[in-house]
C-alpha cells in the first residue's frame, strides 16, 4: 500500500463506488476537454451528443465541457462514459484504466482542409533578432497554457530536451491557462519572450482580426506537405473518441458506426466544424513522448511512506475509505438480492471477456496487417520471446528455440555493430529506436526496432520490451522517392531559367540555382521564406497578390513583369506559374518559372523596324519602276510613232535599214522594261496566277509560228515532240506559260549555232482531274559548266559576262521562269554539258477542263473572242488599212499634255484617215466636250498623268454626261502597273493601251471600240478578220474551193506592186499577199511567200527584198495558174 500512489488510490475508490451505479443509468454521459471557452465548446460539440443520442434506443448523450483538472476527475469518478480529449490525456487515462483503445481518432476541417494530425508551434516576435534557433531559447521566459497541455507544452518541451536544451523552471514559465490564445497574445504584450500553442491556432487567430502573422517568427519550422499549418515539432494524432469500461459493447458499436458515417451528414460536420472520424490512429508516438519526458503517470520517483505518514497525510481519507467499503458492501449485498441486477453484471463480466479476447486477437491482427512484431528481453537471463509477427518476420517456425546469440546471427553484419552499440547505449537509459537489415533465407529485410529498458531499483537493466517492424517495402519506396528526388532536383537545376515553388502560405519551398542567382541569395536564406523576408514591402504585396489570384482559381498563370538584375539593369521578363495540388487533390502551393525576353523584345522591335523599312523600300521600289517606266515609255513612244511614220515614208535603202533597225531597238528596250517589270511584280507578290480554259496546240502553233523563221535562218533544226495523251483542253495561265515557253525556247535558239532545239510535252502524273504537264526544251548549243548553271536563275545574272557581250539579254528572263513555274506550283531543273548543250525540263501542274465548259466559255463570250481575234491579227498596215475602213472619219478626241507624243499620235490617227481633236489635259478636254454639246465625239484617247485634271478624274466627269454614257474611252498611257490598269477600269474607261504605241495595237482597239459607219459588202468582210485562211477552217467546202485562178496579166500587176510597196515605204498591203496565196500550189513559192511575210513582220526590209527576188523565180505566170491551195499562217504578237 506504501507503494501506491494517493491519487490513484481515491481514483479506484471512488471508481468502484460508482461503477454499479453507473450500469443502470438510461443516460449516457459525454465529456469534452475545453481549450477554448466552456460555452464554445458546448456550442461547438452539442449537435454531436444530439447526433449519438439518435443512435442508441432509449438512451440520451448528454455532453459536458471541463478544463483538464475536471476532465481529470469527471473521469476518476466515474461519471463519464464517453471522453473526447487530448492524446497525452487519453494515454494516462489509458494507462490508469484497463481500456483496449480508442474508439475513433478525430478528423479536423479547417478551412476546408482535412487534417487527423496535431503539432505545437514555437514562436517569438519578427523583431527579436536576438532568438533564431531552439538553443537561444536558455534562460528566456516562455508563455504556456499549462505544463500537461499535449499541444501547447510538452511537444515543445521534447524538442528543446532533444536540442540539449534545459526546460524553462518556474521563474521562466508564464503560464497562462486556457484557451492558447492567451500564450500568443502573452508574447504580443511583451510579457513572454517565445510562446507555446498548438498548431492551427495561429492562423485562427489571424482568420479572426485578432493577429498579423508577419508580426511573428516561426522557430525550428518545419514543412510537412500535407500539412497546411505552422509547425515546429512533429506531427501527433488528433485527439482520440474514447469509450469507458463500464459501456456496453453493443451501445459501443452503434457509436463507433455513427461516428464512422458522420462524414454523410455535411450539415453536422459544417456544424461541428470537423470533417469526421477515423478508425483510430496510433498513439504509441504520444506515449513516447510522456514518457521521455518522465511526466505522468511515466514519472518514475515513488517514494516510500511509512503508515504513520500515510495516517498523518490521510486520517481522514481513511476514515472516508473505510466508510465507503462499508457502504459498498451494502449496496453489494443488496444487489445480490436482486436477480436481474446480478444478471445485469455477469453480461458485463462476460462483455468485459470478451473484448479482452477481441482486443488480443485484434492486437495479433494488427500486428500481422501492419506487419509489426513484439518481444521480450529478460536482461539476466538473456531470455528472449517473439510474438508470432516476429517469428513471420524472421521466417522462421514457432517453435524454434530463441536466443539472444540467434537473434544477433540475424542481424546483417555490416549492421550488427551499430545494432550492439545502439542496445549498449539503451542499457544505459536512452531510448532504443533505429532501423537496420536483418539476412533472412538469402535475403535482405529492413525492419525498425523500438524498445523501452526497464531497471531495477538499484537502476540495473532487468528487462527489454519492444516492436520490430518489416520496413522493406517503406525502404524501397523511400529510396525510389529519393531517386526520384534527386531526378527532379537534376532536372530542375539544368534549367537554365529561374525555377521556384512555395505552399499555398506563401511560402518558398525550394528553387533552383537560376532563382538563387536572380536573387543572389543562398537556397538556404530562400527556403521557408515568403516573397515579404526578400522584397520590399509594396513590391513584395503585388508579388503575393498575383499569387492570391493563381490560388483562387488554381491553374496557369502568365503575365509579363519588370525586375532589376544584378547589375541594376531593368529587364523584361515572362512569369509562368501553376498550381499542384497534393495526393488526396487538395491545392498545395504554386511552382513558376522567370524568363528574361528582354533581348527577344528587343529582338521583336528591330525585326519590326526592319520589316517596316523593307516595306518601305519596297515600296519605294514598285514606285521608282513605276516613275522609271512611265518616264521611259513617254518619249519612247515619241520615237517608235515617229519611226513607224517614218518607215511608211518614200526613203533609200540606208534610210529604210536605218528605221528598221530604230523600231528594232525600240523593242528591245521594251522587252527589258517589261521583264523588268514582271520581275517586280513577282518579287513583291502582286503577280497573280490565272486559272482558265487553254488549248494546248494553240501554245504549242504559237510557240512554233514565233520562233521557225528564227531557226530557220540560223540553220537549225527545230523539233517538237507532243505526246498524244496530253488532254486537249486545261485549266492554267496561257499568258504565263508562252512567257515561259518564250523564255526557254528564245534562249535555246539564241545559244545554239547548229544542230537542233526539241520541244517536248509528256503527261508525267495523271490523277481524275489534273495532271503533272511535262515540259522539256534541248538544245545543242554552247552548255555551262555547273558553276554557271548554279547562278543561273539569279536575277541580273548570265553564265559569264561574255555571254551579254555575245548574245546580249538582261539575264533576267531565266528568274522570271523560274518565279512563274514556283507561282504555278511546279518546279523547274537544269541540265547541262560545256559545248554538248542544255536541257531544261518544267513540270506543271494543271488542272483538266472539260470541253463542254470551254464551249459554253465561248459561247458567252462572242465579243471578247473576235477581240482576241482582233488582238492576234497581222500588223502591217496595209491590211490595218483594209480593216480601218469601217470606222474611217470616225472623231476622236485625243487628251495628252505631252507635246511630241500628241503630236505622234495624231499623226497615226491622221495616218489612219480619222478626225483628230486634241486637249492638253483633262480639264481642256471636259471644257471641249461642254462647250459643243452637239459635237458628239465616237471615242476618247485618254492620257493618265496630265496637269491640271488627270485622264481618271476626267473620265469620271465624262461619265456622269447624259451622252458620253457609253462613248468608248481608251486609257493611252505610259503607266503600266496593275493599279493604273485597276483605277482606269474603276473610272470607267473601256480599254487600255500602253506606251509606246503600236499602230496596229491602236488600231485593232479602235475597230473593236468603235461602231462601224458603212455597209458595204467588202467592208462588212474586212471588220471580220480570221486567224487562217477560210480553206483552213471549212475543208474541202467547194463553194471556198471554187475561186477563180490569178490571169497572167494580174499576177504581173500583183508582183509589180509589191515590189513598189517593198521598195518606198515596206508596207505591203496584206491583200496583195492573200490574193497571191490563195493561188500558189508550188511549195517553194508557198514556202518563199511565207518567209517574205516574215520579214515584213519584223521591219527587216533587206531580207524582204531578196525574199521577193527569190520568190519571183519561183513563180513564172505559167506556174501561178493552178487550182487554189490554202496555207493556214498566224501571226502572234509579242506582249
């Protein structure tokens, strides 16, 4: 009795006293531990003794709130069956009371975050630069709830005595009593140095106005990613649901049910401020810490008293006790009168055997489930026993016999002395707690031992209990975790740019080396810091504001910023943010990235100022050739009018070769100005692709009709070689694609001296409604090597600088093929072999047309047909002569301000038997047509670029007059862009016509343009010109066939004339020439007729006088009289 402690001895009185009473109570009775005011926590709590009273029939929880003295003795006394309180009170309870467990462990929500964990916080205030670490806490005055609160002392106090750190005595301790606010607003006042509380409190206390948290300093922080709270210690279980001994077992399942399925009703959880209850946590970590802490009922110093002593001490306890043993008797004997009372109490013993039974069979289970084992050292003997774990454990049979030497044989030997040293040093007091490797049947296992030594009373070792646990699997996925650790630290720290992530607080929580020099700041000044430890105070706000923003709508986040390097450079940067959440999906923290586009902004600028210049220049380009064409084409269009007025003039032979060579000259500079042109248009992207109906034999007899005479007079032989599945009909450019065969074709004449050039057209893919349209040009003239073929399609380029020397051209006709077959989405290559010749092959790819659309194409375009007709008929002008007839002494109102070039053009008017009125401008030409409204003019020559009034603004005032509604109005200018083109049409002219200006050109638009004045039957024939002769189109139709033969005496007339003409002005009246053909039957004449027409085409007048000589010879008047022959000729004009 000496040995007992007089608490626990009126404990167990008065538990005794109460115990049968309690059996027959109908009301069961709920107690709290308050930390906050008792009528809060009965507020708080209530609803749950409403919720467990709906779960037991005919019982009533009633709940009551106590500080810790009076839960203490609430419970002693027996008056409570159910007890919702701290760990550390729950284990003396535990250890007081024979109890199997908790019942449940409490889940907290706290602002939405669950949590069945606890810790306590060390803290001080921000300005006590004099306390950073647990060591600097000797001798300070630390504010407490009270020395036996869990959260609010004794975790605290295991880390300091862990630290080697004294524990604050009586002078040092301000203890402050319930609720734990008062220790945090202790250290506020000043009245403390450092604080204890339990965690969660803190941030509470900030969430109710009643705290800044910048105001304090979190010491020996830790960070544990689960848990969203300040901590400094580790992490213990919630406070546990317990139920007392007396309680019935079946009222004990229906609340551990209710409670398990208490997270369904969201209404009491919101109520109670909790997210439910668990299956109950481990709470050994909680008895490990009393009893490291030798606090009670782990105290250890009993002290002896003698029965004097205890009289002295407890007369009147005694007394008391004697009293209620008798009382006790009483009530016992009269209990056992009662049979329902007695049975009542062998169902209790029988409930109480049974959950001793139940709780050692779930000991063994959760043993094997948590694959943890016991044992027992005895120290003298060196006995040892397993629990059956162990034995699974260490694979070994139950019946195997134990000893200490087999269990040291196990221990893996580059750990058995660690293991022996760490076992010495337990015997000595310290605690027994580490991890090591154990060799089981050839294999590797790591386990985790914890023991607890008992001494004697002349503190010698007796005895060793302890668990072993089977951490392999923890170790293995520990050691893959920190792979991955180490994967992802690798990782982050390869990241050139600055890399970081911090918790939903704020907080850093690691970085790498790229942020640590962005903030020249040592990870470890980085790391559990807020933005508010490194920036100043307004910046840092607007910092953690973006971040507010990311946490409130969790996800990316981008925004570009401003910072000051290093260096003090301002530098331009893009934040990349994003939120990660934790294992069960709750939002954790935030991980960004910096990076710096200061250069690429500065990058972005100048390619923007330098997109603006090319622009610029380009426009200032497309604008010089513009300026640079009209200039030119205005006073070359003086020139070649004067020369084709002067080669229709009586001149000697020197004079003749003169003008033709002028007019030779003329197109030739043309020529250059177009391709020039073309390339300009091609290079800044305004040169567009047509896609309409062509005939492959019309680009081919072009193709063929322009270049023969050529070829023949160099001697070469010219081939073309057309496969016979080439549809007959295709959907492209012809413009294009004879600028193309030109080009090509041109060079190859031009460069080959003899031998032959084979044109060649082949289908080289063939799908249902397109092909790939092969098109090759050879040659056998002078090659390139592969240097010159390398330069080829440059623009301005020739194989050498010899080649413009012999050959002349500009060398820009190659890169504009090349830029058209690209346009035409094809492509184009070269071949080539010094002094063997060239070969250039393009492959195109065009579209099929069907016959029935190009029929009906033409069927709706009548008027546009004769004019392409009209286009592509001869130009001598003769036969523009014979044409003009129609329209002979029609009035045309000529508008130029250049003096020479009106003065050219009315002369090819005149010259053309028309009625010329000029105007200077577009004003004098309006005030001409106002003034003599009766005087209707039959078409207008308009100029673009006039003083005073130009060719548009005019022709837009011409338009709105009642009678020059549909008056023919031809733009004749030397501005030749697409937009003078475009602005003339959207003016309302009809036509246009560029400078230089060719009569036949003019005259073919004016016969189009204007209607015709006569009615004669020859006239009628002459406006309709065709592309062949009429046997060409019709056959053997033998009303064409029957056309009489020339007499002797007209074909002398016939020859005599030509021979004039050829000799005074080399226009030969192109009816003279039909009327001849039509009837020749010999081929030399027919052949030698075809070359004179030729010659004339090209103003080469030499060449056709000798051509006229040699065809006289082959035409004698006996010859000439046979049955007529037709030979279809078409004669194509260069554009």
């Amino acid at each position: 009795m000496s040995y007992i402690n007089k608490q626990v001895f009126i404990h167990i009185l008065i538990f005794v006293l109460i115990y049968p009473t309690n059996i027959l109570a109908q009301n069961l009775t709920l107690g709290v531990l308050a930390i906050r005011p008792k009528p809060e926590t009965l507020a708080r709590w209530q609803p749950l003794a409403d919720y467990l009273s709906q779960s037991i029939p005919n019982k009533t929880v009633q709940l009551k709130a106590f500080h810790f003295p009076e839960l203490q003795m609430a419970v002693a006394k027996g008056q409570l069956d159910f007890v919702i309180t701290n760990p550390a009170h729950y284990i003396e309870l535990r250890h007081h009371y024979e109890m199997s467990g908790a019942l449940t462990t409490l889940i907290k929500d706290i602002n939405g975050m669950s949590t069945n964990q606890f810790g306590g916080v060390i803290f001080t205030l921000k300005t006590r630069s004099d306390i950073s670490t647990l060591q600097d806490l000797k001798a300070k005055r630390i504010a407490f709830v009270n020395t036996s609160s869990l959260g609010g002392y004794l975790m605290q106090a295991l880390e300091l005595q862990r630290a080697g750190v004294p524990l604050p005595n009586q002078s040092h301790q301000i203890i402050t009593g319930m609720p734990h606010d008062q220790a945090v607003k202790a250290v506020l006042r000043g009245d403390a140095d450092v604080g204890f509380a339990r965690t969660e409190v803190i941030e509470q206390m900030e969430r109710e106005g009643k705290l800044v948290v910048e105001q304090l300093k979190i010491l020996n922080h830790r960070f544990d990613i689960q848990f969203p709270f300040y901590l400094s210690t580790p992490l213990y279980p919630e406070w546990p649901f317990i139920v007392m001994p007396q309680v019935n077992r079946h009222n004990a399942k229906r609340i551990a049910a209710a409670l398990l399925a208490i997270e369904q009703d969201k209404t009491l959880i919101k109520a109670l401020k909790i997210h439910g209850f668990a299956i109950p946590l481990d709470y050994s970590p909680v008895e490990t810490l009393m009893r490291e802490l030798r606090v009670p009922p782990f105290e250890k110093h009993l002290h002896t008293h003698t029965f004097y002593e205890i009289w002295q001490d407890n007369w009147s306890l005694i007394i008391t006790s004697i009293m209620l043993i008798t009382a006790i008797l009483i009530i016992a004997n009269w209990m056992a009168q009662k049979n329902h009372q007695l049975l009542h109490a062998r169902e209790v013993s029988n409930c109480y055997l049974e959950r001793l039974n139940k709780s050692e069979g779930l000991l063994k289970r959760a043993q094997t489930v948590a694959g943890v084992g016991s044992w027992h050292l005895d120290i003298q003997t060196n006995e040892l026993t397993w629990s059956e774990e162990t034995y699974r454990i260490f694979e070994v049979s139950l019946d195997t016999p134990l000893t200490l030497d087999f269990f040291i044989d196990k221990i893996h030997p580059d750990d058995r002395e660690m293991v022996l040293t760490a076992w010495k040093v337990a015997l000595h007091g310290t605690v027994y707690d580490m991890e090591h490797r154990i060799r089981v049947n050839g294999k590797t296992k790591w386990v985790r031992e914890c023991a607890e030594v008992f001494f004697d009373d002349t503190k010698q070792a007796i005895a060793g209990i302890g668990t072993v646990q089977d951490i392999t699997k923890q170790k293995h996925i520990a050691s893959e975790i920190q792979r991955h650790a180490l994967f992802q630290e690798a990782l982050l720290e390869s990241i050139p740019v600055p890399v970081f992530y911090k918790n939903i607080a704020g907080y850093y929580l690691g970085c790498n080396k790229a942020f640590e020099k962005l903030l020249n700041k040592p990870r470890s000044q980085i790391i559990n810091k807020t933005v508010f430890d490194m920036a100043p105070q307004d910046i840092a706000q607007q910092y953690w504001d973006m971040d507010k923003v990311l946490f409130k709508q969790p996800g990316t986040q981008k925004y570009e910023w401003q910072i000051v390097n290093l260096e003090g450079q301002l530098r331009d940067v893009i934040f990349h943010k994003a939120t990660f959440n934790n294992a069960d999906g709750t939002l954790e923290g935030l991980i960004g990235a910096i990076l710096d586009i200061t250069e690429l902004k500065q990058t972005e600028a100048d390619l923007k100022h330098a997109k603006e210049a090319a622009e610029a220049a380009n426009v200032a380009k497309s604008d010089f050739l513009a300026n640079m064409s009209h200039e030119i084409r205005t006073p070359m269009n003086a020139i070649m009018g004067l020369a084709q007025l002067l080669i229709a003039t009586k001149l000697d032979n020197n004079q003749h070769d003169y003008v033709a060579k002028l007019l030779k000259a003329t197109h030739s500079l043309l020529d250059i100005i177009n391709d020039i042109l073309d390339y300009s248009k091609i290079e800044s992207g305004k040169l567009t692709i047509e896609a309409v109906d062509m005939e492959i034999a019309e680009l081919v007899e072009h193709s063929a009709n322009l270049f023969s005479f050529a070829a023949e007079t160099k001697g070469i032989e010219l081939i073309f070689d057309i496969a016979p599945d080439i549809p007959p009909l295709l959907k492209g450019d012809p413009l294009r694609l004879k600028q193309i065969m030109n080009n090509l074709l041109g060079n190859a004449i031009k460069f080959t001296q003899q031998g032959h050039v084979q044109v060649s057209m082949l289908v080289e893919n063939r799908l249902e409604s397109a092909i790939d349209l092969h098109v090759s040009v050879c040659d056998t003239g002078i090659g390139m090597t592969e240097t010159q073929v390398n330069s080829l399609f440059h623009a301005f380029e020739q194989a050498d600088t010899s080649t413009t020397r012999n050959y002349g051209g500009t060398g820009l006709g190659l890169a504009i093929t090349k830029r058209l077959v690209e346009l035409m989405g094809g492509i184009i290559r070269v071949t080539s072999t010094i002094g063997k010749g060239s070969s250039f092959v393009c492959i195109i790819p065009l579209k099929i047309a069907t016959l029935a659309t190009y029929q009906k194409s033409d069927a709706n375009s009548n008027t546009q047909s004769s004019y392409k007709k009209l286009q592509d008929s001869y130009k001598d002008l003769d036969y523009v002569h014979n044409q003009m007839q129609s329209i002979r002494g029609s009035n045309i109102l000529l508008v130029e301000d250049n003096p020479i070039n009106q003065l050219v053009a009315r002369k090819i008017l005149e010259k053309l038997e028309l009625l010329v009125t000029t105007a200077n401008n577009g004003k004098e030409a309006l005030a001409k047509i106002t003034t003599n409204p009766d005087h209707l003019y039959d078409a207008i020559l308009m100029d673009l670029q006039m003083p005073e009034m130009d060719g548009i603004t005019a022709t837009q005032q011409i338009r709105n007059l009642p009678h020059y509604k549909t008056v023919p109005i031809i733009a004749m200018t030397a501005a030749v862009m697409k937009s003078d083109h475009e602005a003339s049409q959207a003016a309302g002219m009809n036509d246009f016509l560029s400078k230089p200006i060719e009569i036949t050109k003019l005259a073919n638009i004016l016969i189009h343009w204007i209607p015709s004045n006569t009615s004669c039957i020859e006239c009628e024939a002459c406006r309709e010109p065709t592309l062949s002769h009429p046997q060409a189109e019709h056959g053997n139709d033998p009303n064409l066939l029957a056309i009489k033969p020339l007499e002797p005496k007209r074909l002398a007339e016939l020859l005599q004339e030509i021979k004039i003409q050829i000799g005074q002005s080399g226009f030969v009246r192109t009816v003279f020439l039909d009327e001849l053909e039509a009837s020749l039957i010999d081929p030399q004449a027919l052949q030698q007729l075809h070359i004179l027409r030729t010659n004339l085409d090209a103003f080469d007048y030499e060449a056709a006088k000798k051509t006229y000589t040699e065809f006289c010879k082959q035409v004698p008047p006996n010859k000439s009289m046979q049955h007529p022959i037709a030979l279809q000729t078409t004669q194509t004009e260069i554009i």
